[in-house]
C-alpha cells in the first residue's frame, strides 16, 4: 500500500467512524463488529453516490493488504487475548480447550474440506480438494471479539467464557500453521504419502519452534521488565511492542529458508507470539508497579480496538468492493456456509465426548456444546490468512472461471457475512433458551454485599454538612427516599439468595472480598520495597489457591504457608531453569522468611481493619452478621500465625530480625509518606511543588 496523505486520512476518519459505530452499539444493544462490517458494506455504495465521491473517494486509497494485515494488525490482537489470559484458569480446563483448538479444528478443516469437495463434485462443480483445504484451515478458526462481547453482557458462566476464549487463542495458531503447510503442498504438487508425512512434519516443526521461539523472547523481555519496573513508560513500551518483536523476528527466521531433507523448516510467528503474551501477562507482569500494569491494559485493549475497527471496518470495504462473480458462485458459497456450520457442530460434539465421557475438566454439558457449536463466528484471521494467498496462485486441474484466490475470498466472504449477520444476533436469544445465561451466585453474592455499602455511603453523604448545605430539605428527603427504595430491593435480593443458597454462599463471597483486599496490601508492599520479588511471588500463589478454593465452594482453610501448585508452569519453568544453571533451587533465607510472615500479618490486618470498618461505617451493619463473623474469625487465626511466625524466627535469628526490621521500618516510611502525598493530592491541599518538596525533604532523608 502506498502512504498518501490521503491514505492517511482515510485511516483517522475510519477511526472517527468507528468510535460512532461503537457508541451506537453501546446505545442500542448490537454487536459492535457486526455494526462495523455493515457500515462497511454500505459505506461503498453510498460514498459513490454523485456528489459524494468527489468528497469520500479518498477511503479507497486505504487497502487492505498482507502486510499490513499479518505484520502489524495480528501481533497486536494476539497479544490482547494472550496478555489478558490466565493461565491458570485454563489449566483447570486446558484437555478441553486444547481437544477444541487442535482436533477440534483439524476435524472441522478436514471435513468441511472433503464434504464439500463431495458436494461439488455431486453437482458438477470440481474443485481440487487440495484449496477446499486450503478453505478449510482459513476458515475453521474462530474469532472470539464478538462472542465474548455478547457473552459478557448475557452472563454467560465464567468457565464457559473461558473454554471460548482459550479455544479461540490457541486455534489461531493451529489454523495458520495449517495454512501454511496446505499452501506449501499446493505450490508444489501431492506426492503420495511423502507429501503427507512431510506435510505432518513441518506441523509439529512450526508448532514447537514457535513455543521456544515465544518462551525465549518473552524471558528476555521479562529480565529487561525486571530492571525497568519503575519507569512506567519504558516497561509500557517493552510490553507493547514485544508482540511485535517476537512475531517479526519469527518472520525473519522463515525469510531464511532453512530446510533439511526436503523439509522446510520454518516457526510459527503466531503460536511464538501466543506463547510470549501469556508469559509476559502471568508471569512477568507480576513485577510491575500497579499504575503501569493498569496503564498496560488500557494501552494494549485500545490498540486492540483500534485494529479491530480497521479490520472489520476494512473487511466491509473489501467484500463490497470485491469483484468476485457472485451469480456464478452463489451455489458453492451456500454449500460452504452449510457445510462449515455443520463441520463445527460434529468438530464440537466429536471432541467434547471423550471429555464427558472420561469426566475430564468437569465436563461440558450439552447446553454449551450447542452453543460452542452455534457461537463460532469468524472475522478478524480469516480476513487477514485470506488476504496472504498469492493473487497468481496456481492449481492444477483447476478449471473455473474465477482464480483460486478470488474463488476461496467469496467463500470466506459468505462464511463471515452469515456469522456475523445471522449466528451473532442470536447468540443472546440461544443463550436464554438453553438457560445458560445466569451469572455465577457468588459473583452476585458479592456484587450485592457491595451495593449495600455503596447505597449506605450515599445515603450517608446527605447527611454531610457540607452537601446539605448547597441542597435543599426537600431534594436531600426525595433522593434519600430513593436510596432506601434502592435499598429494599437488593437487601430482598439478597434475602432470596440466602433463602436459596445458604449463609455459605455469603461466607464465600466475602471471603473473595478479602482476598481482594490482601492483593491490593500485597502489591503495595511489593512496589515500595518492603516484599522481594520471590516472596511477592509465593503469596500472589498462595492468595490464587485461595480464590480458587472459595469459587470450588471449598471452604476448608488453606495452610497459611502454601504457596505453589502445579498451575504456576511459568513460575515453575523460571525456577527450575534458574535452579539448572546455578547447581540447585535455593531455601528461602531468614530475612526472606522475615519479610514474608511480616507480608501476610499486614495483610490480614489489612482484612481485619477494612472490613470491620466497612461493616461499623453506617448505621446498620453491611455483611450479613455470622458471615462476617466466620471471616474475621479467620483472618484473626491468620494474625496470630504469622505472628507466631515472627516469634519462632526472632528466636532463631534475633540479628537477622534487628537488621530485617530495620530495612522494613525505613521502606514502610516511605510508603507511609507516599500515601499522605497522595490524601493531600486528593483533598486538594497540596499542589504539585509542595509534593516535590516533600519528597525531596523527607521521603529521601537518611
């Protein structure tokens, strides 16, 4: 694509566009790229209404091209579902998402593949089945930026949400890789079984390539991470463009043709990519300060809207100025769009069984298979693995009048318009069918024990002397009428919860509270100082545990010291490389022992004070009353543990604690003096030099 200026042009007011796409959707309840792929379509036809042409013609000078599809606008929507992806919770799932994004997609790629070259054949239409493959793997991938956009606002159930999402993360790279090793056979001709086996082989090449290639940049990004953790912006930028790094540096390795024995050996830019973004986002992120980790997501997730818009804004563009023959492929395409539906049905269910069957990861009940099987939408790679087979791609024994590329477009084309136009506006209605669009009971356990202090602090502000002295008697009585009828209603609410599911419920939601509590101390004391990198390490691990022994409804208390488990692949793999290249994993020393007990008594007592003044703050109390009384019974057996800690390790190592609390008390200091920056910043006392100064005069004192 040449850069124009209005080339330029056209790109920000798509962008301006997109951003009254996405407010409309907001407004109205529809799909977001499903309105942006209409706009799309339609945007066209109108700009070359008489009059308007002179004015908007310049969108055409923006043109979706390979490069500009693969190198720059998929590394930053891999990243963006990679970053963003617990590890963790998908290991808690992962035969099922890797039986979906591997066998799943290589059984509905190679049976949309042969079904429909039977089709074809039956009505006289012969196409080679080598480039219906090629259909196949460009078109078995799904994308989950609309489904997930419509699950979030139809509460779908979490694990749910998360077998999607990691189906959809790992079968990008499956399906490219798929591609390519396809694209490769048709460049140069099937052999027999040579063909087939080298086909497998270059697979699993790519595949693991791609896996090291991604674990080893992503270590080097998390060291240099490590080092810049306090400039905000350097850490920002490293993350932001690593997707990138990694994924053209894979590029660059494939430039070299390197092959063996006939094979070519080439990595997978995408599944490096995938492996880098999970790295970093649970691994590596950990050592960021909370400012720039929050920074990060918001950079990262407007990015990725940003690239969204473009493409899908982009994908309209290109199918309403295509110059496929419709009227001579209108058969083939409402086969393929029957055929890939149906693909995904069976590649659903055929995969799915064993898991049920062998009652592996829980399961998946039959309500979700169908909506697995209806909720695959495809967009974003589709377009952009389309987009990379060459205009002069030759076949033999093709015999139709349009090109092999033209030919697999319209077929994509029609795939894309009917998910987006047909499945995504039903998703929602399916979901009420099936009555999988119910919310967690905890989560609203916990969102009600919320509102209540929410609703009680309003309330309270009324009573403010200071904002009744700008309202008058009748407003204050009007709208503290309506907090209590607010009130009324989520306190009956809750009353329904408790009647149907118990105290235990309430027990546990508040207990999801306090961890969320710990979290917050933990970081604080990780960012100023007070905690070591490896500590803050094992009690994030051990806060983890928790939480997912609260959401598994088990409520048993966890040993305080625990910390690692078998989810941690990434901790682990750092620890056993690190444990490889210095002669053995090193024991925990006295003052790191120090500083951990230390760590978890500030936390519970963090718990302790946050909670309990939460529950006296009003008039009434917010938490139900044995619930909050089982948590802070808990949390005050924590206290007396790590206390217990510190004693038997004074007793050990009485200079190590002297020298250990030393350092602590002049970090927490600094901490203390940190947060009274920021109260005066908030209760607008201090301006930007006071706050210098203070820094200056006593945050850096001796």
């Amino acid at each position: 694509m040449e850069l124009t200026i209005t080339a330029v042009l056209a790109v920000f007011v798509l962008l301006a566009l997109s951003a009254v796409v996405f407010y409309a959707a907001r407004r109205f309840h529809l799909p977001y790229t499903v309105l942006l792929v209409a706009v799309g379509l339609v945007l066209v036809p109108v700009v070359q209404v008489p009059g308007l042409a002179a004015v908007f013609g310049f969108l055409d000078d923006l043109q979706l091209t390979p490069e500009l599809l693969f190198l720059v606008f998929l590394p930053v929507l891999i990243f963006e579902s990679g970053y963003s992806m617990s590890i963790r919770t998908m290991l808690d799932n992962s035969w099922t998402i890797l039986l979906l994004a591997v066998a799943g997609l290589l059984v509905a790629a190679f049976g949309a593949a042969g079904v429909l070259w039977l089709l074809l054949q039956a009505v006289g239409i012969p196409v080679p089945f080598q480039v219906l493959l090629l259909f196949g793997a460009i078109i078995s991938a799904t994308d989950p930026v609309a489904v997930l956009a419509l699950f979030k606002d139809f509460g779908a159930p979490r694990r749910l949400t998360i077998i999607f999402e990691g189906e959809s993360l790992f079968n990008d790279g499956t399906a490219v890789a798929l591609f390519l090793v396809v694209l490769g056979v048709v460049g140069t001709g099937f052999h027999g079984t040579s063909t087939v086996l080298l086909g497998v082989a270059a697979f699993v090449i790519m595949v693991v390539a791609g896996v090291a290639l991604g674990l080893l940049g992503a270590s080097v990004l998390a060291v240099a991470l490590r080092r810049t953790r306090s400039n905000e912006f350097v850490s920002a930028t490293l993350l932001i463009i690593s997707a990138h790094l990694v994924f053209i540096t894979g590029e660059l390795i494939n430039e070299q043709g390197w092959a063996a024995g006939g094979l070519d050996l080439r990595v997978s830019s995408i599944i490096a990519t995938t492996v880098s973004s999970l790295f970093l986002g649970n691994y590596a992120r950990h050592s960021l300060t909370p400012r720039t980790d929050a920074y990060v997501d918001k950079v990262v997730s407007h990015l990725a809207f940003i690239v969204n818009s473009l493409v899908f804004l982009l994908a309209g563009l290109l199918f309403a100025s295509t110059r496929v023959n419709v009227a001579d492929l209108w058969l083939v395409m409402v086969l393929s769009v029957l055929v890939v539906a149906g693909m995904r049905v069976v590649s659903v269910f055929a995969v799915t069984a064993p898991v049920n069957r062998l009652d592996i990861d829980a399961g998946v009940p039959r309500s979700w298979q169908w909506l697995l099987s209806w909720g695959s939408l495809r967009g974003a790679l589709a377009i952009i693995v389309v987009m990379l087979i060459p205009p002069g791609l030759t076949v033999p024994g093709w015999q139709l009048a349009s090109t092999p590329r033209d030919f697999l477009l319209a077929l994509v084309i029609a795939c894309i318009l009917t998910t987006l136009f047909l499945k995504a506006p039903l998703i929602g209605p399916l979901m009420r069918r099936l009555a999988i669009d119910e919310p967690e009971p905890v989560d609203v356990a916990r969102k009600a024990d919320l509102a209540v202090y929410f609703l009680l602090a309003e309330r309270a502000g009324f009573h403010d002397t200071e904002a009744r002295a700008v309202l008058r008697d009748d407003t204050v009585r009007a709208e503290v009428a309506e907090l209590d009828r607010a009130l009324t209603s989520i306190t009956a609410d809750r009353q329904r919860l408790l009647d149907e599911h118990g105290e235990e419920l309430f027990e546990r939601a508040l207990r999801l509270t306090a961890i969320h509590i710990e979290e917050t101390a933990l970081k604080q004391l990780y960012v100023n100082g007070e905690v070591g990198e490896l500590t803050y390490r094992r009690l994030h691990g051990k806060l983890q545990l928790q939480t997912e022994s609260i959401e598994a409804a088990d409520l048993d208390v966890l040993d305080v010291h625990r910390s690692r488990d078998r989810k941690d692949i990434f901790d682990a793999l750092v620890q056993h490389t690190v444990a490889l290249m210095t002669g053995g994993r090193r024991a925990p020393t006295d003052a790191e022992r120090i500083e951990s007990a230390r760590a978890q008594l500030i936390m519970a007592r963090r718990v302790l004070r946050v909670l309990g003044g939460m529950q006296h703050e009003f008039d009434r109390p917010v938490f139900l009353e044995r619930p909050f009384e089982r948590v802070t019974r808990l949390y005050a057996g924590f206290d007396r543990a790590c206390t217990d800690d510190l004693d038997r390790l004074a007793a050990r190592s009485d200079a190590a604690l002297g020298e250990e609390l030393a350092r602590l008390a002049e970090l927490s200091r600094a901490g203390w003096g940190s947060r009274a920056l920021a109260l005066l910043r908030a209760r607008g006392i201090a301006a930007e030099s006071d706050e210098q100064w203070l820094e200056h005069r006593f945050t850096d004192a001796p």
